[in-house]
C-alpha cells in the first residue's frame, strides 16, 4: 500500500485544465495520479489519495483528476484499487463518490474522452483488458 499526497504536487490546486490554470486536475493526473495508480496495480497492493494539507480545492481539480483515472482503468478498478481521505474536508469525499465516479464512469461507456489542453508525455491506461502505456 502507497499513500500519495497532493500536497506534495501543490499546496494550491488549480482548476480543471492546463489551458486555463498552473497546477491542474489535468495536470496532477498526468503527472502523479496516472503513473501512481498503474504502478500500484502492477504491485497488486492500494493507492491511498489523500487530499489534506493543501489550501482546498476547486471541485473541477478533483473531477479533472480522478475521473480521468476512472476513464482510463474504468470505475470498478478504481473502487477496488484506490482509497482516497481526507479529514479536513470529508465532504469531498461525498461529492467524488456520488458525482464524479458515475459521471467518468458514464463518460467512459460512452466513448466521450477527456479534454486535453496540453500534450502530454503517453500515460498508461487498460486497453482490452491489460495495462498499456499509450498517448491519448
């Protein structure tokens, strides 16, 4: 088990996109979340998220963050492999269950990718079943 902090990418978190924001939800999943997650899963051991000790957080970051996680390795992999916390603000824990995890996971049934505002370095994701490392 690995536990990751956000607070270690900013203590600011921006908002959704790279093209509007520094330090991103975009941003934070292509460079921390998405590589994180995957190692963890070929470990076969959890990733614990926690959102503490940071200035709070605009709720685009997190929907941008996690549910381009759920997108790409879909939302039952998710549920089973990550664990996010957070004791200073438990209220977003509530809003990524209810409202991010099935928007991404409706968003992925239906083939409507991820805006993208930046290119970005290929970033794994489960193409037919296995983990592959490709660009979007």
């Amino acid at each position: 088990m690995k536990i990751i902090f956000v607070k270690d990418f900013t203590e600011f978190p921006g908002l959704r996109h790279c093209s509007i924001s520094e330090d991103s939800g975009e941003l934070y999943y292509h460079k921390v979340l998405n590589s994180e997650f995957a190692n963890s899963l070929s470990d076969k051991s959890d990733l614990i998220l926690n959102l503490d000790q940071t200035t709070g957080y605009p709720p685009s970051f997190l929907d941008e963050a996690i549910g381009n996680l759920v997108y790409d390795f879909t939302l039952d992999v998710v549920k089973s492999n990550l664990k996010i916390i957070s004791e200073e603000e438990p209220d977003l824990l509530d809003l990524i269950e209810k409202e991010t995890f099935p928007q991404w996971e409706k968003r992925r049934v239906d083939s409507v990718k991820p805006k993208k505002t930046k290119r970005h370095e290929p970033w794994f994701r489960f193409l037919n079943g296995s983990l592959t490392k490709t660009q979007g």
